[in-house]
C-alpha cells in the first residue's frame, strides 16, 4: 500500500527549499568522449530545467552547489572554464530569471574571484531582486566547514567585545552568523550521479533534510527527473526525531 503521505495535498507534500548537489558533470563528458569543460556547458541546461520545475511545483528556495572551495584545486584550464561559464551565463539568463519571477544570490566567500566575476554576481542579483516566485541561490566558492569555523569566529569576536555572552549562544544566534541566515533550511537535499556524501554542503542546515541520491548525472537531470524526485519526497515521512503511531 502506498504511503498516506504520498496522497497528501500536493501543497503539504512539496518542500519548500531544495538544495542540489549538482555532480556528475565530468563523468558525462567522459562518457562522450569530450572534455571536462563541455559537461560543464551541458550542465547548463540542467540548471535551467530545475529552475523552471521548482517554479512549477511550487518551490520557493532552490540552492544549487556550483563551485566549492575544494573546486580551486582543479586543473587551471577546468577552473577558468567554469568561472567563464558562469560570467556567460549569468548575463545571459539575468532577464529571463528575472520574467519568471526568480531572485538570485549568492553564497559563498567571494574574496578570491576576479573583478569581472564580482561584477557579476552583482548584476545578478540587483537585476533579479523584485522576484517573488523563486529564490535561486548558487553556492559559489562555498564551504560548509569553512562557513561553520567563520561563525565561531565572529561569535567569539562579540564575546570578547562584551556584546554577548557565552551563555547566549544557541542555535537560533549561531544559525544567524552563517552564511545563510535568512534562508529556511533545506527540506531536501539531492546528489546527483549517485554518489552517497554531502561533500562540506550545508552541513548545519541539512541536519533534518531528507536525502535523495538519483543514479543520473547532472546534464541528464531534467524536468522529468526533477518531478520525480519530488514524487519521492512526497513518500517521505519527517518524524524531526519524534514519533508516530507507526514507528
């Protein structure tokens, strides 16, 4: 018999903020026999096809991880690829995110990216900012320990000050000096290609996620993949460490 949570009203069985571990990319090209840079590109339109299906059915936060810190360490030529592509990109996608009501940020340090890139990230968002629809956010030179250990810091930092104590540190002030604050937590996080690890993305956040690794690569992760997993939340039952009558 099927799940009574998969024939809830679709309103109560959609999550409210999905995060995409987007990997797969490199082994697609391989497959192909083309280089790493054109998974890259084909990758693109994965982007495009998860965006419009969170639009659909009702997504309000999508996070995708783009580029990690772990990234740099790549071959010089892959990492100047991926950061042309996404200067591309973004200017090319900014109108029509913008027409289909998506907000765009950015999460990430940003110390290490070219003028060009900043410039970037600031077009995006400034000429995205009114959408209401979707808020899109790339994690783009990203870490979640890095974000954890940078939290503590500026805690420990208004201790010493005098402007808190350390009593007063809980979750809720914790979660606020993150890099996401202001961002619900994920209701789901998905890794494409089939690989079983978060790999340092939003380890605080995803503590109650429900955790979905599909056996497709990232360029093959369309509409249809997208509505699929969204039919496996659905199924999903969130206890949040409680129980019910059934368990």
């Amino acid at each position: 018999m099927r799940d009574i949570t998969a024939i809830m009203s679709r309103d109560r069985a959609i999550p409210k903020h999905v995060a995409i571990i987007m990997d797969g990319n490199g082994r697609w090209a391989k497959q192909r026999n083309k280089e790493r840079y054109e998974g890259h590109i084909a990758g693109v339109e994965s982007v495009r096809a998860a965006v419009r299906a969170a639009v659909r059915n009702g997504v309000e936060w999508l996070t995708l991880y783009a580029f990690s810190t772990e990234n740099w360490g790549r071959p010089t030529a892959e990492v100047d690829a991926i950061m042309e592509l996404f200067c591309r990109t973004v200017m090319g996608e900014a109108k029509e995110l913008a027409s289909q009501g998506v907000r765009v940020k950015v999460m990430g340090e940003r110390t290490r990216f070219s003028a060009e890139v900043l410039a970037m990230i600031d077009h995006i968002e400034r000429s995205t900012a009114e959408g209401a629809r979707l808020t899109l956010v790339l994690a783009f030179n990203y870490s979640a320990r890095r974000e954890i250990i940078l939290a503590a810091q500026a805690l420990a930092e208004r201790v010493a000050k005098g402007d808190i104590r350390v009593d007063d540190i809980d979750e809720e002030l914790f979660a606020s000096e993150l890099m996401s604050s202001g961002m619900p937590d994920p209701d789901f996080v998905i890794r494409t290609s089939g690989e079983c690890r978060l790999s340092n993305f939003l380890l605080w956040q995803s503590s109650y996620a429900e955790l979905y690794f599909p056996d497709v690569l990232w360029p093959d992760f369309g509409e249809e993949a997208f509505d699929k997993a969204m039919e496996v939340y659905a199924q999903r039952e969130r206890r949040y460490g409680l129980v019910t009558e059934d368990c």
